[in-house]
C-alpha cells in the first residue's frame, strides 16, 4: 500500500499541515496543524478520511494551534517528542513575540519513547533531528519523510529561536541524510515538496555537510 499525502497551507507564517492516508484505508494521521481547524477538517471531510492521531515534528506555535479543536473533534490522540515539551509550554510567550493570539494550548497524550511509533495500520521511523528545536523529529512513513522545520527545499530551519543551536542542527542534518533514503519525498515545515536526493545536489546549507555523510 502507498501513502496519500494531502498539503494544507495554515495561518500567517504559511505553515504545512499534512494528512496521510494508505490507498484503499480510510484512517489518516495528521502531522503538524497549524492554524486553519476548519481549513484541515474540510480537506479531511471531503475525502470521507478518518483521523486516528495527530503526530508532530515539533511544536513551534506555527505547527500546533489546531490541535486541541482537532482533538474535541475527532477524540484523537497527540504525539509528541518529550524535548520538546519547554517549547510548547513556551507557546504563549512566543505568540505574543510574534504578536499573535494564542489558541488553547493541545495537551500530549503520548510522549515519543525511544522506539518507532506504530499507530493503526501506521509505521513511522523517527529519526531525532534537534537544531532547530531541541526535540525537533523527522518523522518517515513508507517512502516519505516529513522534514518538519529541519530540512527545506533549499534550506533548514531557522536556529535563532529558544532552543535553538546550529551546532546540533548540523549533526542532526547529517544524520538525517545518512538515514533518509535518497528516493523519499521530503514534505518540510514550509515551502513545497521535494527530495532527499534533489536536496543532497542542490541544497546549500547540505552541500558543506556531505563529506560527513560519505565518511
Ligand atoms: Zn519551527
Ligand atoms: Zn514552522
């Protein structure tokens, strides 16, 4: 079975929203809601989908503020890294930086443990990738890999925000292109889809770091 994978576009910083589901399965996860509830409801009424958790790569205010209305709506379950439990309990302090209303802060119901997480008919590899946040995880399911704020098209997440450290997030980066396979779509944070290979030749902050991948 191959995996659907359906991008919404949520909320001022244009942030990816993604729903999953295998062909022929009408169960689907939700990684990363930001803002738009209704907009990523919609996307998963009309194609009659039903939502078993929302799993999360980090938990920056962009990336989580439907949670908590998707969680009454659904009665779903949230998963996510334990590190990155100070940037969530930051969620207030950072939508007033940014000059945003906070939304109800979602309470996890999971914490990742150090295994792969299995979820419904779901297998996904997580591969811890700090750096941007200090519990930043790219999360692969089947020949995808959800990238988070870690990996772009063309660039990596941003390492100037509490939690923050270049350092780790270029470990991190070899580290995801030792265990990301070449062919996986890569589905980042923000911007459009890409690949890891696409990214190896073409991204630049990449680019420097490939002789630590090779040796
Ligand atoms: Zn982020
Ligand atoms: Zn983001």
């Amino acid at each position: 079975m191959s995996l659907n994978v359906k991008r919404v576009v949520t909320g001022p910083f244009q942030e990816n929203s993604f729903i999953a589901w295998l062909d022929d399965l009408s169960s689907c996860l939700i990684i990363d809601p930001g803002d738009d509830l209704q907009k990523i409801i919609d996307c998963i009424h009309k194609r009659n989908l039903e939502p078993i958790a929302v799993v999360n790569t980090h938990a920056h205010l962009d990336h989580i503020g439907a949670i908590a209305g998707l969680k009454k709506e659904f009665g779903i379950s949230f998963y996510l890294h334990p590190n990155e439990k100070p940037v969530l309990d930051g969620y207030a302090r950072d939508c007033a930086f940014f000059g945003m209303t906070p939304k109800e802060t979602p309470e996890v119901d999971f914490w990742f443990g150090k295994e792969d997480l299995s979820i419904g008919d779901f297998s996904i590899q997580l591969v811890e990738t700090p750096g941007h946040t200090p519990g930043g995880t790219c999360l692969i399911i089947k020949n995808h890999a959800f990238t988070g704020d870690t990996i772009f098209a063309g660039s990596v997440g941003r390492t100037d925000l509490p939690g923050g450290n270049w350092e780790t997030l270029s470990d991190s980066l070899v580290k995801a292109m030792k265990i990301i396979p070449d062919d996986n779509i890569l589905h980042p944070g923000h911007g459009v889809d890409t690949t890891m290979a696409i990214e190896k030749k073409q991204n630049p902050f990449l680019i420097p770091l490939l002789n630590r991948v090779n040796s």
